[in-house]
C-alpha cells in the first residue's frame, strides 16, 4: 500500500490495521478511551508547531491529528454507530448552517454581528441535540444550567477560563482587575494556613482556589492563561538551559552543582535577557 493525498486511503489504512486476523495487535484493541489521551496529545503538539512556526512540524503534526479522527471513526463504525463519512457530513452542515451570511441570505457584517449570530445557532443546535436524546431514551447532557455549555474535557486552566467568561455575561464578574489581586492574596494566605496545618487535601483545595483567581487576572488584562503559562516554560527552559551550558563549560555537571551556584546562574540568565530586551 502506497502513500496518497486522497483521504480514502488513510481510511483504507486504518481499516487494514483495526482487522482482527492481520491487523496490528495494537491498534486492533484501542478503544475510544485508550487513544483519547493520544487524541489530547496531538492537539497540543499542533499547538506546539504553530507556536515555533515550524511549517513542516505543522504539516506532520495535522496527519498525526487527523489519524486521530480517522482512528475514532474507524472504533464508532465497526460498532455501528457512525462513520468518517458521517463526521464530514455533520461538520460540513454545521459550518454551513452556522455562516448564514456566507450560504444564504443574512446579514452580518462586522465580527460582533458573527459572534452573535454563531452563538445564537449554537443555542438552537443545543436544543435539537438534547430533543434528539430525548427521543432516543437517552439522558440529558450530563451538565445542565447556564455553565453547562462549558465542557469539563478542556485543560483546566481552559475550563476555568471559559467558566468565568460564560459567567461574566451575566454580570457575576469583577469590574477591574484591581479587585482580583486582593483575592489572590486572600488566597495565598489561605494556602500559608493550609501548608502550616499539614493538610494537603486542604492545600490542593487552596491552591485550586489561587490557581482560579490568578486566570481571572489574566482574563481581565487580556493574557489567555494557557499562552501565559507557556510563556513561562519557554523562559523556564531557557534559562535552565543556560545554568546547564555554563556548568558543562565548567566541567561541572547538574546533579553536583548547589543550589546556591544554580541560582547564581539562573540570576545571569535572567541579567542577559533584560540587556537584549
């Protein structure tokens, strides 16, 4: 079997390797559950490549991604449920329901009027879903109420994110960001406390707690959480990778290094960045 851009092909591969005598012992037992965290890990690692602006990462990274949909597909047909054909059917009318003013006559001129007619489609397809359910004898979305549009699947920097801008829409929100660093303090004392009484379940609710409150900062100020927090890997990585290039030109080595002489470096580091930026 040879390599083809039509997409007929992956599916033919993925077929090939879910065959129950000359398949691939792998992937013929995965389950949706198994291949689920493959499934998050691929999305990251797209994410990864648009970040470094890797052009040919990107490219090889979507294939891994969309084996992931295909591998999916391949698990729901063999039991009867749908097919890849159906998951391109039900995109391709939901994108074209949900851009009227592309497809069909409306107006929407300008992103808000988008925004607005997006969520408002979103809404009515929400309620066919849950009637389509209903009908079917199966229950309700397992999250109901006004927050039960925001998925619990998503990172949880994402989640909490999205949890306080579904409810900021209803005025439960701070005005400023001032306000918010109090709270953090608040919460960094409740830690202190917690770590002082020795209760790590108690520490872990805290630090949730401080974790919610510096997102809601972010949101505030405009820096998406998840990018923040990356930025700081990225700094973290770089100058950890400088305290080891310093150490090994040394003739030192990271697991006899101090702590003292690490932070030495570290402290050099971060002089450096200051002076190029």
């Amino acid at each position: 079997m040879e390599a083809s851009k039509d997409i007929t092909r992956l599916i033919e591969i993925m077929a090939a390797l879910r065959d129950p005598q000359t398949g691939c012992p792998w992937d013929v037992v995965q389950t949706f559950e198994t291949i689920k965290p493959y499934t998050i890990e691929e999305a990251y690692e797209v994410a990864d490549a648009i970040e470094r602006n890797d052009p040919d990462d990107l490219c090889d990274e979507l294939g891994d991604l969309l084996l992931q949909v295909v591998f999916h597909a391949r698990i729901a047909e063999e039991a009867g449920q749908f097919s890849f054909g159906d998951v391109v059917a039900a995109i391709t009318k939901k994108m074209i329901r949900r851009h009227p003013h592309v497809f069909a006559v409306a107006e929407a001129e300008t992103p808000t009027a988008v925004k607005i007619q997006w969520d408002g489609i979103k809404a009515e397809e929400k309620a066919e879903r849950l009637e389509r359910r209903r009908r079917r004898g199966l229950p309700a979305d397992a999250d109901r109420g006004y927050l039960g549009s925001v998925q619990r699947s998503f990172p949880a920097l994402t989640e909490a994110l999205k949890l306080q801008q579904r409810a900021a829409k209803v005025g439960f929100d701070w005005s400023t960001a001032e306000p918010i660093l109090d709270k953090v303090e608040e919460e960094i004392g409740e830690l202190r406390e917690a770590l002082k009484a020795g209760r790590p379940d108690k520490v872990a609710d805290e630090l949730g707690d401080l974790f919610f409150a510096l997102v809601n900062i972010g949101r505030h100020v405009g820096a998406e959480p998840e990018q923040a927090l990356r930025g700081t890997n990225t700094k973290f990585r770089r100058r950890f990778g400088h305290i080891e290039t310093e150490l090994t030109a040394a003739g030192e080595t990271l697991e006899a290094a101090s702590l003292e002489r690490m932070e030495e470096l570290w402290q050099a580091a971060k002089a450096i960045e200051r002076q190029i930026g």
